[in-house]
C-alpha cells in the first residue's frame, strides 16, 4: 500500500512539474526596443518615399524607362527585407522600434501592393497590436482600405481615392455605407472624409499644377465641411 501511496506522490509530482512548465511557456517575453532595426527602417523609408512619387531632383534626369526600374527595384528589395522582419517579429510595433519605426514600417507595407497576401497577414497582426495600443489606428484603417481594394473589396473608411481631372477632385474608390463614414474615420482618430478629400485635392492640383493651368483650371475644387 506504501509503495503504491509513493508511486501516486510521484505521479502527481510529475504532472505538477509539466502544468507549471507549460505556464512558464505561456509567459510572454518582454519586447526589448531595437534602436537599430529603427534606424535601418528610417533609412528604408527614406528612399520609399523618394520612389512612391514623382521624380525629384537628380531623378528628374532619369528616363521613364529607368525611373520605373529604379521604383520597381525598391519596393521588391523593401517588400523583401520587410516580409523577414514580418516573420520574425510580426507587425513591428512603438515597444520594439518606437512610433516613428512603427509607422516607416507601416507605410513599406502600404507600398507593397503587388504582394496583397502579405498586405493581408500584416493586417491581420497590426489588429492584435492596435488593440493594445502599440500601433497606429489610424494607418491600421489605411491599410485597411488598401487590402480591401486590392482585394475587389469596398473600403472601409474612404483613405484610398482617385481623382476627376476636369475638375481636380479627389474622391475615395468603391465605399461601403457612405452614409456613416464619418463616424467609422472617428473612431479610429481620422478627420471627417470632407477634410482628407479637400487635401488630397489640394496635394494633386500642386503635383499637377503646370497641366492644370494649361486646362484654365485655376484651383481645386473642394467639397463643403460642416463646422
């Protein structure tokens, strides 16, 4: 009776030993901030936006030819860089390269359109990290609405737009409930959809400011905000 009392004992022991083993595992690491993944995303970014626009300065020299070679090299070499990074830390968030890291890296993915799967899985983890508000709910919305459309879907909060050149108005790609779109940008610290339409218009009658004059388009035409 002892011996089987002694074999229980250590029966339990054992199990005992593997339940506290698997809690230790369950125990989260503490995210330690890399201050030189931030400034190799800083550096990354840089040169993103150099290529996500028109040519400027020495790249106005550029043929078109070389100039789309040189964007298209940059969003592969970045799209590739930033997929290891994605599996090996998930979305990078403010505690591992601080908000600034947090957004360049955000913004390499926005760019990464010709790989919307990855766009997606990024989302898909950005959420988790929004929601314990170690990344930004407002570019969480804009990549929302950038999966949305690259995916045929309708946009959720109206970020991505085209515009009509008669007029020079920007207005958002396929939307959903229109109607509510306002209180859907709120929630997540966007201005109201008047706002961001008047200033995209404004940065595309800038950009385009030379063709525009040509047609006796003097202005944006911008949308009436309700004060």
């Amino acid at each position: 009776m002892k011996k089987l009392i002694g074999i229980l004992c250590i029966g339990l022991m054992v199990i005992g030993c593997k339940e506290n083993t698997s809690q230790k595992k369950k125990v989260p690491q503490k995210v330690v901030f890399n201050q030189d993944l931030a400034n190799e995303l800083e550096k990354m970014a840089e040169v993103d936006q150099i290529a996500a626009y028109i040519p400027q300065g020495e790249y106005k020299k550029l043929s078109t030819e070389d100039w789309n070679a040189f964007k298209d090299s940059v969003f592969t070499t970045h799209q590739k860089r930033i997929k290891e990074l994605f599996d090996q830390h998930g979305f990078l968030g403010f505690d591992l390269v601080g908000k600034e890291g947090s957004s360049n890296f955000w913004v390499m993915v926005q760019h990464s359109d010709h790989n919307p799967a990855f766009q997606k899985a990024v989302l898909e983890k950005m959420k988790q990290e929004v929601l314990k508000k170690n990344a930004h709910s407002r570019e969480y919305g804009l990549l929302t609405d950038r999966v949305n459309i690259n995916s045929g879907l309708p946009q959720v909060y109206g970020t991505q737009v085209d515009y009509n050149w008669e007029i020079c108005q920007a207005y958002p790609i396929t939307l959903q409930d229109s109607a509510n779109v306002n209180q859907r940008r709120k929630e997540i610290g966007l201005e109201p959809i008047e706002e961001y339409l008047n200033r995209m218009s404004e940065m595309h009658f800038e950009i385009n400011k030379a063709s525009f004059l040509q047609k006796g388009i003097k202005a944006p035409t911008l949308y009436k905000v309700e004060k």
